[in-house]
C-alpha cells in the first residue's frame, strides 16, 4: 500500500506531541505538508519534521494536489468550518476532538459529510488504545449488555507529568486563535475538551446514549458531573467526569453483561500505554487480558485513518455521527444539570454544552 500523504494544518501542542511526531512513525502515511499562521511554529516543525512543503494558511495547504488527507489539528472553534472547507476540496479529514462546540454545527457538517465519498474521523484516539479496542471487539462475546460505569478524572498534576512526558511544547503569540477566550469559559471548555473522551468510549463500549440526568458541582476550583444515562439496548450508565482531582489522572470502566463483565484501567495517553483491560467471559470462565505493545494510540489513529482511506479497513475512529452524538449528550448533560437533574432526552437537545 502507498502511504498517505498527510497535511496537517496546525503545529501547536497538540501537533507537537501527538500529531507530528506520529505521522512521521505511522507505517502507512508520509508528512507531506504542514500549514501555521505562526511562523516561529512552523519553521520549528519544518526543522524538525521535515515535510515536503510548509503553508502559512490552511487554505494554500488545501489548495495543494499532492495533499490526500489532512489532519486538523485547531482550536475547537475551527474544526468545522476547516473540516467543510477541506471536503471542498476533496481531502480526506482527520479533525480534533471535540467535532464542534454546537449541536447544529455538528448537524451541518454531517449533512455535507454524507454526500461526500471522503472519509472524515474524529481525533477520539482512545479508540486506537489496544485495550480499549479489545474491550470494543470482545463485547460481541458478552451477551446481553445491563450496566455501564466509566469516569474521566483529570489529575490537577497532570502538566507535571506531560512536561516531562511531552517534548518541550514551542508556543507563539502569532498563533490563529478564535475570538474572545473561549477557555475562559471553565465549565464549558472542561466539559467539551475531556467530556468528549468519556462519552465517546461509553458509546464505544455500550452504544447510543439516549437519555441523561446530570448533578454538576463546583468545588474547590474543580468541577464534577455525575450522569445517569440510558443507553439505546435500555442497559444502565453511570459517568463521572470530575476535573480536577487531587491525586494521578483515574480514567476507566467497568460493563457488566449477561455472559460476561469488563474492568479497564486507561493511562493517561502520553505514556503511549495500553489500558490495562480483563474481560471475563462465562462460556469459558476464563479472564483474558491483552498485551497491546503497540499503545501509541495517535499512531495508530492515524494508521487507522490510513488504511480507512485505502479500502482496507472499516473505520474504527469515530465518524461525524459519532461527533455529533458525543456534543449532542454534553449538551443534554448541561440542560439537565441546569433544570436540577431532570430527564433530557438526547435526540431532542439543540444548542451547545
Ligand atoms: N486528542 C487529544 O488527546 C487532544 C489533546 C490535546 C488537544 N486536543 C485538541 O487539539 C486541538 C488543538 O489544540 P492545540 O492546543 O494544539 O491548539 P492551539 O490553538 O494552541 O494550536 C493550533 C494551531 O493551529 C494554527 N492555526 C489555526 N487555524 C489555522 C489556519 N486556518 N491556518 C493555519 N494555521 C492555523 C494556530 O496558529 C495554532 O498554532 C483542540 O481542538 C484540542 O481539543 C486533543
């Protein structure tokens, strides 16, 4: 198979550690291109990542016929918008979680999605954790699903660990950032950046989630949402995304099922570890346990997205519907929280987290 050849179109950290480095190590993709507004970030990443070309702007990058796929790699805001400009052109797309910061963005972009034949994967990298898939391919063998307990809690060390973890991350007053500050807004910045993660691997787990009652309490500078949720196949979910929590970063869940029962433990990603996942199965009454070498899940969302994009594989990452159905349940889950816990029915939410 021909490496893809991959434009990404921002260099800021999220590039630096994840991005560039793992499209250099991906076994079926080339960095081809590069774009920043920044100067200072994009000649860093030239220097060291040595793509073919460099753009100042997404659009010369989009412009350039060599470029097959791109990964977007903004801030929230433009996800979007580059996402649909990049269809235009007739790229495929690998955009950052969170998909959009409104349900009717979100809406838009898969309409256009669907009428396009390029295939379009949502940066939800825990989907490429080894463990993490295993726990998604054995649930076939588990029976009829009954409950569901995943939590996200985000560690108030956490830039301790990814400064040493990380290379040093180059940062740049010139970088394009959307207007205002949107990350002033805690709340809904904490709920899109890190809820993104946990309902995505819920519904990876356990399916669509389609109803929701929210607590949300600040304390303490952190902030906690319990959610009870019902999943499509009426099994029950609890999750909890607490951030920040005195003490390492706690992610994981649990799913107990008819014929089995799943218990997973996920490292915070730049260890570039497996989660440590034991699925029980009944028929055999034996625990099995994946190694899963290869934890680099930015690589291998991108190997992924690759093989996706050469007919080899069904797509794994999440889709567009995916994107939108993960928006859709934040945004439930702040309309319940603000009508004291009340009921809210996901198909029906409109507006943003
Ligand atoms: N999957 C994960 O684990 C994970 C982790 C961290 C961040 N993220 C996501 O990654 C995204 C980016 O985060 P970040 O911290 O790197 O953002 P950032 O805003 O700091 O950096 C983005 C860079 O893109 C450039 N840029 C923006 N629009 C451009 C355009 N039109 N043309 C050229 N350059 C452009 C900016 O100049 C900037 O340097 C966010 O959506 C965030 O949620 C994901």
């Amino acid at each position: 198979m021909s490496a893809v050849r991959i434009g990404i179109i921002g260099c800021g950290p999220i590039a630096q550690a994840g991005h560039l480095p793992a499209t250099v190590k991906a076994h079926n993709a080339q960095l081809y291109a590069i774009a920043d507004r920044s100067p200072r970030l994009r000649s860093y990443a030239a220097a060291v990542y040595e793509p073919h070309v460099v753009y100042a702007d997404a659009s010369e990058l989009l412009a350039d016929p060599q470029v097959e796929a791109v990964i977007i790699a903004v801030a929230d805001q433009f996800h979007i918008p580059l996402t649909l400009q990049a269809l235009a052109a007739g790229k495929h797309v690998l955009v950052e979680k969170p998909l959009g910061v409104d349900v009717n963005s979100c809406q838009q972009l898969l309409a256009v999605s669907q009428s396009s034949d390029r295939v379009v994967q949502v940066g939800n990298n825990k989907r490429f954790d080894p463990g993490i898939a295993f726990a998604h391919d054995m649930t076939a063998q588990l029976g009829e699903r009954m409950a569901y307990r995943g939590w996200y809690c985000d560690s108030l060390y956490r830039y301790t660990v990814t400064d040493n973890l990380q290379p040093t991350i180059i940062q740049d007053a010139q970088a394009l950032r959307p207007d205002g500050n949107p990350k002033g807004d805690r709340r809904k910045y904490l709920l899109l950046t890190h809820g993104s993660h946990l309902v995505d691997t819920a519904r990876y787990i356990c399916g669509p989630i389609t109803q929701v009652q929210t607590r949300l309490l600040q304390r303490a500078e952190s902030w906690c949402w319990f959610s009870a949720v019902t999943f499509g196949d009426g099994s029950l979910g609890h999750l909890d995304l607490t951030v920040t929590i005195r003490g390492d970063h706690h992610e994981g869940f649990h799913l107990y099922a008819s014929a089995g029962s799943i218990m997973a433990k996920t490292y915070l990603p730049w260890y570039h570890k497996s989660s440590d996942v034991e699925v029980f199965t009944s028929h055999d009454q034996q625990y099995h346990r994946p190694l899963g070498a290869d934890g680099h899940s930015y690589k291998r969302q991108i190997e992924g997205f690759a093989d996706t994009i050469r007919g080899h594989t069904a797509q794994r990452g999440a889709s567009v519907s995916d994107g939108l159905a993960a928006i859709q349940v934040l945004t439930a889950m702040t309309l319940s929280a603000n009508a004291d816990g009340a009921t809210v029915v996901v198909a029906d939410v409109t507006g943003e987290p």
